[in-house]
C-alpha cells in the first residue's frame, strides 16, 4: 500500500502474486524476460541487509548462491532463495522446470528436486557450502559478516515509529518465534526506545510464554538502571522462573540496559548516535534516528534540521526546506542552520533566497567558512561572478588550504578575463577530493613548464571529453619545447587524437604505459605555458576525421537536395554538476522546424536520444547514431555537415576543434571557458554563442536562433 516508486530506480510492476505457486511460476518461467544483465540479485519479501564490502568477484562463477539450508543434511544444502545470486543462464534454464501439481516452493524445485537436471542438461553451477557461507545467512549468527543477512530486525530502518504498534500486534506466529524478531527488540532496547522493545518482547511472550530470553529482558527492562540482576548460583532465579539461577538466567550473559539518568539525556545520546552515522554518509540509518527523536520531541530542532539536510542530500529539495525552516523558527540563532537552508534553496533555482540565508550564516559567525564560499557559488550562479570573488577570498583567507574555495575562485577570475591569476587558483583544483588522485597516479615528476629537450611528456586528461579536445590544442606548443609527445585518454577519443600530427602515441585509459619522463593533466597547460587572451592558441582545425572514415560518412548522409545541413545536440551528460541547466528537451527545438531550406540531424547520444521517438509538430531529424562507435565517428558525421548547434557539451568542442560552424546554447551563468557578455569564443573562432538573457528562459534563445537560421539559410 506504499508508493514503490524510487528516484534512481527503475520499478516494474507485475500482477499479483496470490499464492505460492504463483510466486513459483513467475520466478521460474516470467522472471527472465525482465532482466538484461548477466545475474540478479533476489531479495525476497522478509527483506535482506547487503554487505557490499563483503563481495568477491569469484560469487559470478556460480550460476546459483543463497544461504544453506539449515534443515537439510545431504549434498543439496544450498538453496534457501530468500537472499540469492541467480545468472540469466539459470533463469532460462528454469523455464523448463514443470511446475502443475508441484506445490513445492521455487527454491526447492531449483535446488533440490530438479538440481541434478539442471546440473546435467543445462550446466548449472551451484556453489559450494562454503561460498554460500560467504555470500548469505538465514537464522545462525556467523562467524564473519556476509554479503547478505536477513534483515527483519533491522526492520526498524524503514518503520515509522507510529506503524510500530500496528506492525508488532500484525506479525504472524512464525516471524514472532523468530530469532529475528527476538533481535529487532534488542536493536530498539539498544537504541533507548525502551517502550517499543518492551512491546516486542510482550508480543514474544504472548506467543511463546517460556520464552527466556524475552522473558529476561523485559525483566531488566522493569528495573531501574541501580538495581542490575544479580543472584547467586544455586539461588532461585530472579525471573520468576522457578529454577536455580544456574540453570536459568545464569545460563546467558548479564543483560545491562544501558539507559540515561533522564529521558533528556537519552534524546541526547540518540541524536549523537545520528550525527555518527550521518557523518559516516548512512543516511537511511541517520534518518531512522532522527524520527525516532522526532517522535518523542516534535519539536526537536537539531533533529528536524538534520532530518532536512539528509531530505536535501536525496533530492526531496521541498521537503527539505519546510523541515529546515521550521527548526529555524524554533532554533534562529544556529549559522549551520541558515547556511543548510541555502543550499535548498540553491539547489532549488532560488538564489536569492540562498544569497540571503548564506549572509544571515555569516552575520550570525562572521568566520564562517563555508557560508562564505557558498555566498560566493550563489552569486557566481545569479550571474554576478565579480561579486563572488570577496566571498570566495574571505573563505580562503579564513582557511588558506580550502582546495575548494581556491578551484571556486579560479572558476570565476577566468570567466571574468583574469587568466594569468586565474590559472594558478585552478591548479588548486588538484588538491580537491575530486581530482586529488591525479598527481598520485604516477612515480615520475610532474612537468612544471620548463624545457624538455627530447623528453617525453605523458598528457592525460581528469575531467570531461570536452576538456581534452579543448586543451589538446597545445601539443605544437610542447613540440616547440622539445618535448616528445604521448596521450592518454578516454578509449572513446583514442582514433580521434591518434590524427593529430606530432603525437608519437596514444595509449586509451586502462592500457599499460610505456616509459615515459614526466607527467602533466592537459587541463595544467594554460597555467604552464602562461597562457592569457592575447596568446591564446586559436588556430584551427587542430582535429580532423581520417580520410576513410569521412569517405563512409559521406555515403551514409542522404541526399538534402541543398537544404544545410544542421546537426544538433540538446543534452550534455546526466551527470554533469550543472546538467540541470545546460540540458534542453528536443522539443524545444521544434520552433526551428518550419524554417525552410534547413535538415535536421542527430548528434545526440546516451538516454536522451530516446526523446527522437517522441513525435513534434515541425522537427523532422536524421538519425544515423547507431552508426557512432566513438569521437573519431562524430568528427566524421560533423565533416559532412554545414553547421552544429548544441548545448554545452563535447560536441561542441569537437566541432569547434575542427574549425565547424558552431552555435552554442549557453545558460544564464555559463561555464568559464565562454567568458562573459561576449557572442564569439577566443578559444574556437568558427564558434557563435547564444545565452540566456533571463535564468531558465531557452524560450527567448530559441527565438534568436531562429531568426539567425532564416537568414543563413536564405
């Protein structure tokens, strides 16, 4: 009855499964068909717990694991499907299991009675004991923690506290005789929620009145932290029981509730526990905690302000700032506070509303670091780069090692012209937890720009695709300085760059490195070789498509009875910090299509080429994508066309690179590289740029393109 809709997720929904045998019946005969991969992963109703760091690559030589069998004592012990690695393989396989009259469960058909059909006619390889023991457990603790264990007593992650009652008073017989459920009562005694666990173990009572351990600690639950269960040996127990303690109560450990000396005190205590696992990046278990807080202290503004920040950190930006600006109202005086609440906000589109809470952060700890870094990104957002840079200079002089807010400021002193102070900031950007890797990838020197006189130098890329084709335009530079030149690159771009003259080799990423004297990412050039506006090295083309492949693109590309020819572009990476902005729906071209003497073709790849299934009124495009293996393809389709319009994205250097006319669609606050106010690119001069006037309006873009697309193709 819950919305099983998951941001990240793909959900498919099937029909009811009512019964066992339907379960059994998909499973073995419907399951295949929705899975792509190699293997799955099959986490049935009672809900598992993933260990990731518990996995080994050796799990994928067995077509089948779940946990051993505990009630079973022959060869086929490994089987129990609650918690299962299944390959495609298997899946298929399955298909052939009859399954009318069986009344058995799947796991059972696959792993025990059908096991050896399995084994012989299709290849089936089951694991062994000892692998299972590794991947999964069902009821026994074990010695290591595997990649799966049950998980319904740590049901308390995903429970509300008000659907506690309801889920206690509703679980059958068979989970409240579990050791499981025994556990989740630990967890809630454990986590000072002494009333829920009290209700778990009376559930457990109810059902089994012998019960001990349950019977134990409910016990001690009842007794206050002073008075601990102590008893001689031979002692009647003190549980009622009947017995000697030394065959009762002596026979487990000393059950000591750890508990405050006031309720304030345990609140306290839990909402350190959630700053821990929220520090840790554990979000779900965080979140648990802080509602759990909120519970009992509605009005609990630390955890309602966390609780928000978390909502924030998954996406939910709405849910977010009402959390965070009601703790504000209860709490005004916390900077954290007022600084979080920007970054909703932020990330919202709201920047003023971000700019303001930012300042009230820092009227409230004038040393506020970040607050003052984060001023400096919202402004640099709202199109006042200029007015970023004290915030940014502030952060730093608060913390001079602050990598980021040193790789912010430099962002902003080149889109503002400053290139010589601007390129050393950026080398900051090394220092970054992003990019800090980089420089320890290597045993050799870095290069600094001195003389290399017949070294040979290893150019590597850190960032985009966009970002190497940009600054591979320096190899000439380097060959002017003696240098000996080898690049490593994305294995996409490896025939792209392999046509560029005075490059002895390019090695694709992951490929071994031959010997090689010094180092240097492509994107230290500038800083290295001072580069400035007036020396800025625009010559172009500095990327061509190789002979054979424009003579096939030729071929390919229809017949356009002199229409030009217009590539497009609409949407860069998914992943990109600032795709929310640069990205555009294909539709929005659509104004375009009835300008005559114009054909439209696809440059667009990944998920977003779909929208070229969705029919609009006027936009017609060619698609000849699926032909497009790498870069060094798309330079040939770019070759044969007349013009590329595209949002910030590779194609856009590519096409500039190869001295293509090219239009770009440029946000509000556009990357660095565009510089400001301007409508041509030092860096490509066959470039045209087209920016938004008004945050978020293309509308207004397009119409401008429009009307310089009638007049070229007139």
């Amino acid at each position: 009855d819950r919305n099983i809709e998951t941001p990240g997720i793909e959900t498919v929904q099937i029909s009811p499964l009512r019964s066992r045998d339907e379960y059994s019946a998909f499973i073995l005969h419907e399951l295949a068909r929705h899975i792509e991969t190699d293997f799955v992963l099959l986490v049935q109703w009672d809900g598992y717990v993933v260990n990731p760091s518990a996995w080994t690559d050796d799990f994928l030589d067995h077509d089948y694991i779940g946990a051993v069998w505990g009630q079973h004592q022959d060869a086929f012990r490994v089987g129990n499907g609650g918690f299962s690695l299944r390959s495609k393989k298997l899946l298929q396989a399955t298909q052939t299991i009859p399954i009318a009259g069986e009344n058995q469960n799947e796991d059972d058909l696959i792993c025990r009675k059908y096991r050896p059909m399995l084994e012989s006619s299709h290849g089936i390889r089951f694991a062994p004991e000892s692998v299972a023991d590794r991947f999964s457990f069902e009821i026994a603790y074990p010695r290591r923690m595997p990649f799966g264990f049950h998980g319904l007593f740590n049901i308390w992650l995903v429970l509300e506290p008000h659907e506690l009652e309801g889920y206690i008073a509703n679980m059958p017989q068979t989970i409240v005789d579990s050791r499981q459920f025994f556990q989740l009562g630990i967890n809630y005694r454990d986590l000072r929620q002494f009333q829920f666990s009290e209700a778990i173990f009376r559930r457990i009572l109810a059902v089994s009145p012998d019960h001990r351990e349950a019977r134990l600690q409910l016990d001690a639950l009842a007794r206050p932290p002073s008075a601990p269960l102590s008893a001689r040996r031979n002692e009647a127990c003190p549980c009622g029981s009947g017995q000697r303690y030394k065959n009762c109560c002596g026979k487990s450990p000393v059950v000591s509730v750890a508990r405050g000396s006031n309720r304030a005190e345990d609140i306290q205590w839990l909402l350190s526990v959630a700053m821990k696992h929220h520090q840790a990046n554990h979000l779900v278990h965080a979140s648990a905690i802080y509602r759990l807080v909120l519970h009992e202290q509605p009005d609990n503004a630390i955890a309602m302000q966390y609780l928000g920040v978390i909502s924030y950190q998954n996406g939910n930006h709405e849910e977010a700032a009402s959390l965070i600006e009601r703790a504000i109202e209860i709490l005004p005086g916390i900077p954290d506070f007022h600084n979080n609440l920007g970054l909703v906000f932020h990330a919202m589109g709201e920047l003023e509303r971000a700019v303001a809470c930012y300042r009230q952060a820092i009227d409230l700890n004038a040393n506020y670091v970040e607050a003052w870094n984060n001023l400096g990104l919202a402004l640099e957002a709202d199109g006042h780069p200029a007015e970023a840079i004290p915030g940014y200079e502030r952060a730093i002089a608060l913390q001079p090692d602050f990598a980021q807010a040193h790789w912010n400021l430099s962002l902003v002193l080149l889109v503002t012209g400053d290139f010589p102070r601007g390129w050393r900031e950026y080398e900051w950007r090394l220092k970054t937890p992003e990019l800090s890797g980089q420089a320890q990838r290597f045993s050799q020197p870095a290069w600094n720009g001195e003389p290399l006189d017949g070294k040979t130098i290893l150019l590597h890329p850190e960032q985009g695709f966009g970002d190497a084709i940009q600054f591979i335009r320096y190899v000439p530079l380097l060959i002017a300085l003696g240098g000996r030149i080898m690049v490593e690159v994305q294995p996409a771009l490896k025939r792209l760059f392999a046509q560029i003259p005075g490059i002895e080799r390019v090695i694709a990423q992951g490929e071994s490195l031959p010997h090689f004297d010094v180092h240097c990412p492509l994107l230290s050039l500038p800083f290295h070789l001072g580069t400035t506006l007036d020396n800025l090295p625009a010559q172009v083309p500095y990327l061509i498509a190789d002979p054979q492949s424009a003579e096939l693109w030729r071929q390919r590309i229809p017949d356009t009875h002199g229409a030009l020819k217009l590539g497009l572009v609409w949407a860069g990476s998914p992943g990109h910090r600032n795709d929310r902005n640069r990205s555009l729906e294909l539709e929005q071209f659509n104004v375009l299509g009835d300008i005559p003497g114009l054909a439209f073709f696809s440059l667009q790849k990944g998920h977003e080429a779909n929208q070229l299934g969705q029919p609009a009124a006027n936009l017609h495009v060619h698609d000849l994508m699926e032909y497009v293996e790498d870069f060094a393809d798309t330079a040939a389709l770019i070759g044969q066309l007349d013009l590329v319009l595209c949002v910030d994205t590779s194609v856009a250097h590519l096409a500039g690179a190869m001295g293509k006319p090219t239009w770009v669609l440029l946000p509000f606050a556009p990357d660095w590289r565009w510089l400001q106010e301007r409508t041509d690119s030092p860096w490509y001069p066959s470039m045209r740029l087209f920016k938004q006037r008004k945050i978020g309006d293309w509308s207004e873009v397009m119409l401008r393109v429009r009307e310089a697309l009638v007049k070229k193709a007139a």
